[in-house]
C-alpha cells in the first residue's frame, strides 16, 4: 500500500480555507484519481507545524504514477489557489503496518 501526503505548514500570514479544501478541493482530487472516501484522511492542524493535510492511499506505486500522469492532475493543480497560498510539501510512503 502506498501512501500520498500532502502537508500545508504552517506559514505567517498565508490563508487557508479549510471548509473549501473539506468539501470541494479534496473531492475533485479523490475524483480525478479515482480514490473514495474510504481511500483518504483529511487533517485540520490543532497543534503542531501543519496547518492542514491530506493522506490518499494507493493500491502500488504504478496506481499512484497513473493518478499522477491523469491529464485531469492540471486541474486539481489549478485549484490550489482557490483555498491556500501556502505551498504544499508532499510525501509519497510504503505502508508498512
């Protein structure tokens, strides 16, 4: 199982609409990638250096390339300043347990 993660830190003066992100955002790339719900986690920062994250789960590394590669990447991509202008840092991980 591989595991997408994407972190917005924490960032002085940078915004960050999370009910955007919970409702439109994070649909329109489970969507595009052909992930459900039961396929991502979406966090609201409490304590800690992120602001807010995503964890999408992948079947295989080849499953997560062909998501990626989707033409359809550009406009979730597209989408990003609609609710932050935080740059996101991206993790890609093996599951391990």
């Amino acid at each position: 199982m591989i595991r997408l993660s994407v972190f917005y830190p924490k960032t002085e003066g940078a915004t960050f609409d999370h009910d955007y992100y919970r409702d439109s955002h994070v649909p329109l790339c489970a969507t595009t990638w052909g992930v459900g719900p039961e396929r991502y986690t979406i966090d609201k920062g409490v304590d800690g250096p992120y602001e807010a994250a995503v964890h999408f789960t992948f079947e295989s590394l080849e499953a997560l390339g062909a998501a990626m590669g989707s033409p359809d990447t550009a406009q979730v991509m597209a989408d990003v300043p609609n609710y932050t202008t935080i740059a996101p840092v991206i993790q890609t991980s093996e599951v391990v347990a």
